[in-house]
DNA sequence: AGGGACTGACTGAATGTTCAGTCTAGGAAC
DNA sequence: GTTCCTAGACTGAACATTCAGTCAGTCCCT
C-alpha cells in the first residue's frame, strides 16, 4: 500500500477530486487557460491519469462546470427547503446570486463568465447551460405560483417575471464577478430585492438570520 | 505590383482593416482560440505583419475589442441623437442590446461574452471594460434626468435605475446571444420595455419607423 | 539612397494525447 | 495455502502538433 497525498479511495472518489481540482484551476486560471497539468498537479496525479478519467481535456472541463452548477443549485434549494415564506425563499434566490463566496463552491460567478462564453462555441457546455437556466427559471417560476397561492404576491405572468428576474441577477452576477467599483454585492441585492417587492407587491424585512446591509 | 485583396492603402486603413479582421474572427471562433495566422489571412496578409503593426496578440485582441465597442457605442448614440423623446431614445437603448444584428458591427453581444470572461483575467480587458459600463450607465443616468427635467418621467433614483437597466440588459443579452429557445430578442425588448415604462412611469407606443414585433 | 511596409522561412516553447508497460488486489485453480 | 491470472489503476517518457514571435532581407515610394 503506497500513500498518496490521499488514501486515493474508489474510482469516483478519484474522479470527484480530480473535478474539484479542475475547478480550482479554472477559477484561478480561467476556462480556456487551464492545462491538464494543472489539473493532475493540483490533484497529486500526472496529466496521463486525468486522461484515463476523462477521454479529452473538454469532457473534462464540461463535466467539471456540471459539477459545479449542480451543487451550487442543491445547495441553494436545500438552504430554501428550510425557509417558510416564499417572500424569504425569493429573497434566499436572490442571495445564492449576490453572495456566491457564502457558498461552499466560491467563485461560481467568476465561473458562470467562462460556462456562457464557452457555451457560444462548444454544443457540450452550451447544453449543461441551456438546462441549468431552464431549470433555475423553473424554480423562481414555481416560487412565485407558490406565493400568489399563499396570497403573499400579487398577481404577475410567473413566466414572464422568471425570466426578467433571472436576467436581472445575471447581469448583477457580472458586475460582482468582476469587482466594479460601483456595483458590489451588498447593493446588487438591495437593488434586486427593489425590484422584486416592487413587481410582486410585498414587503421584506431582512429574517435577521442571514446577515444584510444595513441602511444607507 | 502583386493585387491584393484591398488596395492596401495608408497604414491608418490596414490597422483598422486588421482590426475589423479579427472582430470577424474572434466571433466566429471565440477570444481564447483566435489565431494571429487566421486573422491574417482574414485581412489578405501575413502573420508577421499582424505582428508588425500590434507588437503581440493580446495588444491586437484588446483594441479590437475597443475599437468593436466604440463603434458600437458610437453608433447607437448617433441614432439616438435624431430622436425627439427621451421614452423613444430610452427605446432605443434598449433596442440596441436586444437587436444587436441590427447594427453594422453584427454579433457584438457574441462578444460581450468573452469581453467579460477576460475581463476577469486580463487587467487591459478589464479596463476596456470598466470604461465601457461607466460610460454605459452614465448615458442611461443622463438620460432620465434629461426625461424627468422634461416632464416625461416619474421620479426614480437616477443611478439606481441605470445600474438595474444595464444589469438587466447584460443578461438579456446573455440569452440572446446564446439563442435560449424561451428568451428571443423580440421577448426580451418587449419584457425590457415594460420594466422600463414600469419604473418611469410612461406609455411607450413603438414609433412605428423601427420594426418591432406585433402583439401576440 | 533611404526608410517604411512587407514577407517567407524559421524557431522554440508549450501542451494534449498516446503508449508500453508496472503495480496491486482479488479471485480461481489446484 | 500457494500459485497463477486478469482487470483495472496508474505512470514516465515520448510524440506530434500548434502557434506566437523573430529575423534577415526584399520591394516600393519619395
């Protein structure tokens, strides 16, 4: 038995470090720039393993961005499963978009630029893009029949509010990815929440769990 | 005398030439695997006067990255200033994010993509960038103080509107340029233009000179 | 003659992928 | 219990290609 920076494990232990490893690097490096030797470095292996895992340097990276996608969205919707109102589950939506660093995978806006810029050219990552918005607008979407049964919103074409509103947190997603000076996280979501109460005619108090800005 | 495809002509029309060559280029194949050699032949030269003209590939990728900007900028801006109403330049604003194959410089929402995925990368990118946005948002800023002064709009913060608008643009854009099957342009102007009347507080009936899409 | 525009032929480095094996665990045969 | 065998995990060393950037020199205009 040699050892390994890890016991090394099953197959897809394997294969989930090598994920996180490539995910790591393109966070810092960016999609496109990021080496299998990277990879394999940042996982303790040599570049010939990963492509025993992944037949190509692509299915590596589109499975990499997957991966991501998927647990920052499970993430999020386990977090919303606790929350009672959906005025407070909307308001966690917005969240998961303004504060990506609260999440355990960091760094998933910068990856969000990467995902829509390879989605143009590589029909791969275009598909895991095109499901992953489906998907999210479904969510807020189902959020806000929810709501308009509880009598908590007014009334608003769900659909049409889904893809605005997911519009809305993308761009905002852009701005924060980016650092610009005038659009930081904590206003992104002021701004948003504006939005939202104002389209779906409530009032949000902060639950006083999750820490918010105060005042200006 | 070899006949090229241009006359060549002063070294002012062969940058631009080179520049406009690798605007074509890039949108078709992507930033990160634009070649000096596939922009060269694009303009009827070789790579190494590509070369000679911008001293590396990373300098020619970024002012044509400006230059495409500019231009686009200064386009939309020229339009604008022919309309009378501040709601019908407002209008026209919006329309130049969601129509963006109406303008001469076709597919520059292609490039938005991998404009923002460098900028998080390359500070020269980032600047380009940066510069963009401000002068982006002060225009959209200028001009509903100019519709509020005129009695047009509603009172709304100024700023607070401009970044919210242009945040919703960019993801609009997002969507358009990758085609999502749910969100075409003539959705997204029309899903842009009821937030907009919505905040300021105006009717908008289409001038009836640009095409816009009819009622469902 | 001289200088700027321009080129073809190179080069050197980077890097994805292949390949020919090595090592280990576990099961079957005896 | 020992031996043999196989499949899968894993590796070091190469291979093949791609591509940005260099250079020595040519052509043309003034």
């Amino acid at each position: 038995m040699k050892e390994q920076a890890e016991p090394a494990g099953t197959a897809d232990q394997r294969r989930e470090q090598m994920l996180r490893a490539a995910l790591d690097v393109i966070a810092e490096r960016g999609y496109a720039e990021t080496r299998i030797a990277d990879v394999a470095e940042r996982a303790g292996t040599s570049p010939a393993l990963v492509i025993y895992y992944f037949k190509t340097k692509d299915q590596l990276l589109t499975e990499a961005i997957r991966y991501s996608e998927d647990s920052w969205y499970e993430g999020g919707t386990a977090r919303m499963a606790a929350i009672e109102t959906a005025a407070g589950r909307l308001a966690e939506i917005v969240a998961m978009s303004c504060f990506p660093e609260a999440d355990a995978d960091r760094s998933s806006s910068l990856l969000w630029l990467d995902l829509w810029s390879q989605a143009a050219r590589h029909p791969g990552v275009a598909s895991v893009r095109q499901k992953f918005d489906e998907r999210w607008r479904d969510t807020i979407s189902a959020l806000v029949l929810a709501g308009q049964a509880d009598g908590e919103f007014g009334p608003v074409d769900a659909a049409d509010f889904a893809v605005t509103l997911s519009a809305l947190l993308d761009g905002l997603s852009i701005q924060i990815a980016l650092g610009d000076p005038v659009v930081d996280a904590a206003r992104a979501f002021e701004l948003c929440m504006r939005f939202v109460t104002g389209q779906l005619g409530f009032e949000w108090e902060p639950p006083a769990r999750r820490q918010v800005p105060g005042p200006g």
